[in-house]
C-alpha cells in the first residue's frame, strides 16, 4: 500500500436521458474526513448513497464535492389546472344569477390566468431512479481519480520524506562521531575547566571539582538521545515503506524527533556539536511540514 496525500482534484461528467452532469471534487488537508456535498434542489437524497463510498475509500481530508446538472429543452404540455377552471365556472354561475350577462365562452376560460399551465414533461419514477444511478456512478468514478491524484502526489513527497530521514540518519551518525564527544576530548576540556577555577581562586576543593566534573560529564552524554534518534529513524522508514494512511503517526514521531534533537542541543558542550543539532533540527522541521500533507 502506498502513502497518500490529502490534496487532489477530480472531474467526471456524463448524461443520462435529457440530463447531463458533471462532479468536481477537491480534497484538501484535514485532521479528519469531512465530506462538504453540494447539490442541486431534488438530489438531497444522494448524500446518503454517496457519503459511505468516501468513507470507504479515504480516511483523512476535508473533500468539497460539488454536483452541477445542465437539462436540454423538454418537451412542453398544456394541462387543464382542473381546481382554478372550476372555480372560475362557479363564480360565473353566481354573477349570471345576479345580472342579464351571456354566458362565458370557451376562449373567454382559456384566457383567464392559471386556467391553462404550460408545463415541461418531468420524468417518471424509473427513469428518475436511473438518472440518479447514473450520478452516483460518476462520483465513485470521481473518487477513483481522486483517490489516483492522492496517490501520485503522496509517492512524490514519500521521496522527500525519505531524503529528510536520509539527512537526520546522517546528521546521527554525524553527532555520534563528532571528536568533541570523544572521551579524550571530554577528559580534556573538563580539565581546562577545572585549571582555569583553581588558578582564579585557592578556597575551591579539587575534589569537590572533580565530583561536580563527573557529574556534568554524564549529563552531557546524549548517548540516549542518538540511540531514539536511530530507533525514530528506523521506524520512520518502515512506515513509508509500509504505507497506508499513516500521516499521523508519522506527525507524532516528527514531533518525537524534535524533542531528540532539542535536548541533544541543551546538552552539547561543545560548538560543533551544537552545529550539528541545529542542522538536525533543520532537518526535523523540513521533515514535519511534509509529513502535514499525507492521509
């Protein structure tokens, strides 16, 4: 299975009898799925049948899905408005008992308004039915292509994410080797330190300083953070490897990468590897901002 991004686009369209219609579909990141549907009056009860595709197929993304439909001319009918011409012959019953008038004529009806509807033939409740079977194929379509468009943008920032846990794999192995890590070099500039304070002052106990030496020396040692480090990498890659919709676990362990390289950072006694921590975090960052787009 591969890793997907969040981001995509579809369109499909078709027709069916005297309709055509069209899906667009947009998906962007989001914490979780959320389906925003919008369709013409009289087709409400697609969400129904289209929502659990979506959730079938996608498990993370804020996905607008958007409905349009384009009707040719229909055929027309006159139709009599039965309740309107029935009223209209009553009334003229009532004023005929009262006044000397001719009776109504047949044009005289036709001419009053709402007499006669001119009205566009709907379609019956088969090929309603049909047409609605029709849309709801297209949107699966759509998901397919959307879900193809994820696809192809997630293999491109798989890439990316496995170059920036190349680099922090590296800058690892780099912290792991730096000479200031070194026991000779640690031994030496402890030293120094401890020259430098009993030469400025005679009331300083150098076995105190030796105790208090020892002490900063092993929390200096940021041997459990290069060993998280390797073990955050390792899983790293197994997950793009794996695949799937992976995106927050992934956001979780960027941000365990970053405490890693933060306290690799408070701890470094020294300026090259302090260097290296900050190229790591560097790194880190580069890796969690890729990592916001994936599923």
């Amino acid at each position: 299975m591969s890793v997907a991004s969040m981001t995509g686009f579809a369109r499909t369209e078709g027709a069916a009898f005297d309709t055509s219609w069209a899906w667009e579909l947009r998906s962007v990141n989001g914490k979780s799925l959320d389906l925003r549907l919008r369709t013409p009056p009289g087709f409400d009860l697609i969400e129904a049948k289209v929502r659990p595709l979506v959730q079938a197929r996608f498990a993370r993304g804020t996905i607008n899905a958007a409905l349009s439909l384009s009707t040719v001319a229909r055929a027309t009918e006159a139709r009599v408005n039965e309740p309107v011409l029935a009223a209209v012959i009553e009334a003229s019953r009532i004023i005929a008992s009262r006044i000397d008038a001719r009776a109504p004529s047949l044009d005289g009806l036709l001419a009053i308004k709402g007499v006669i509807e001119i009205v566009e033939a709907e379609p019956d409740a088969e090929q309603r039915e049909a047409l609605n079977a029709a849309i709801v194929a297209g949107f699966e379509a759509a998901l397919a292509g959307l879900a193809d468009a994820r696809a192809s943008e997630g293999a491109a920032i798989c890439t990316v994410l496995n170059g920036r846990v190349d680099e922090i794999a590296r800058l690892t192995d780099a912290a792991e080797a730096c000479p200031a890590r070194q026991a000779e070099a640690i031994r030496a500039r402890l030293a120094e330190q401890i020259r430098v304070l009993l030469d400025g002052s005679s009331g300083l106990d150098p076995d105190r300083l030796h105790q208090e030496a020892v002490m900063l020396a092993a929390k200096a040692d940021v041997r459990e953070e290069l060993d998280r480090l390797k073990a955050h990498v390792a899983q790293a890659r197994r997950l793009l490897s794996d695949g799937g919709p992976v995106g927050r676990k992934l956001d979780f362990l960027a941000q365990e990468f970053g405490r890693e390289a933060n306290t690799l950072c408070a701890k470094a006694n020294d300026v090259s590897l302090t260097n290296i921590g900050l190229e790591l975090k560097h790194a880190i960052d580069q890796f969690r901002e890729q990592v916001q787009n994936l599923e």
